[in-house]
C-alpha cells in the first residue's frame, strides 16, 4: 500500500472514531453534540481540506486550501470573531498593506529560478468561468490545470509529446475538466476524487501503435475530470 494511501486510511479512520466517541458521549448524556454540530460544523470544511492537502503530500493544493478557507472563514462567523474584533479590521488591514508594500521586495521570487509556461505548456485558472483550449503543440511539455465554480475543455488531438511523454497536473472543486487526447496516446491516471469522479473512456491500443504517454495527476472534489479520445 502506498504512504498516500496509508496517510488517508489513517486520517479517516480516526476521525470516525472521534466521531462514534462524541455521539457516544451524546447518548450518555454527558455532552450536546448536537448543540457542538451546530456552531462547529464549518470544521468539516477544514477536515476535508486537510485530507486532500495529505491525500496528495501537500503538491498541487490549490482545492486543499479552499476548503481550509472556506471553512475557517465561517468558523469564525459562527464563533462571532468578526463583530468581537470588527472595530481593529480597519487599522490592522492598513497596517497589514503598509507592511506589505515595505516588505515586497524581500519576498519577491526569483524569476531565473521559476520557468516560464510557453506555448509547449498548458496553464489555465478558471473561478467561476469556463474556458475552451485547443493545443496544437508539436512539442507539448504538459503543464497544470486549476478550475474553481467553473468548467475547462482542453483538446490535444492536434499536440505531440515531447520526448514521447509529458504530465499534467489537474485541480477540480465543484466544476469539470474534459481533455480530449490523440487515439494513439496511452493515459496514466493517478488522481484523489473526494466526493467527485476522475475517470478515462480511452480505448487501450496496443504497444506497437502508441506514439507517447501522457500521465495525469489528479484533483476532484465535488467536481469531475473526464478524458476522452
């Protein structure tokens, strides 16, 4: 078994112990779970965020760190944090972009150390748009994918591999993903679906007629990443 596999069996298996532990102690009256639920069901949100950043050993975490948001954010109305501390968000915001301004410089990456995308990589950010892509590429590299309340159709059937192989790197929450790829490409899915689908309706061919690999490293959660040929 994978240390992926075992990290995620792990994870899950012990919070359905915490779990059966709280509505246990629920029945013997020794604690309101249900009272605990409802002021404190934004950690699921936080929960699931952690597993998909350990389900994939923290590398392309962008759907992790929604969830992680999106759940401390209304963790915190339901805990009223924001009318506590509403009257110090102003001067502190203010504080926080002067320091910013100051410090830019410093944290600035290195761009001779960060390669560009070029026309031989794919590089799309949908939120809350879809976008549709023709790669016609005779030198493809592969390149990443990040979709969020949005939709992309990505069609490589005009593209051809560099070296014979390339990978993507593709993020699903709450959209889709469709690639289209040549006939005579194999396709190796490697992917972590959370309440979503990453599945390939490719034919497999045989050895003798494939021209490269191209292998997909995937994210889905409440979303779907389809290919097709």
């Amino acid at each position: 078994m994978s240390e992926r596999k075992t990290q995620g069996r792990i994870f899950w298996g012990l919070l359905l112990i915490v779990l059966g532990v709280l509505f246990l102690l629920d029945r013997m009256n020794r604690l309101d779970f249900g009272d605990l639920i409802g002021t404190y069901w934004p950690v699921i949100f936080i929960v699931l965020g952690v597993s998909i950043l350990l389900s994939n050993n923290f590398k392309n975490a962008g759907s992790g760190i929604f969830f992680i948001i999106f759940g401390a954010f209304f963790l915190l109305i339901r805990l009223d944090f924001f009318s506590t501390i509403g009257r110090y968000v102003w001067p502190l915001a203010i504080i926080g972009a002067g320091l910013w301004i100051l410090l830019r410089p410093a944290w600035h990456p290195d761009k001779k150390k960060i390669p560009e995308m070029t026309a031989d990589d794919l590089s799309i950010s949908q939120v809350l748009s879809g976008t549709s892509r023709k790669v016609e590429s005779q030198n493809f590299k592969g390149g990443k994918a990040d979709v969020v309340l949005g939709s992309a159709e990505v069609d490589l059937r005009a593209a051809r591999l560099s070296g014979g192989q390339a990978t993507l790197l593709l993020s699903v929450v709450l959209g889709s993903i469709e690639l289209t790829v040549p006939r005579e490409w194999q396709v190796v899915i490697e992917g972590s679906p959370v309440l979503g689908s990453i599945e390939s309706h490719k034919k497999t061919i045989p050895d003798a007629e494939k021209t490269g690999t191209l292998f997909i490293k995937g994210s889905a959660v409440l979303g779907s990443i389809e290919v097709k040929e």
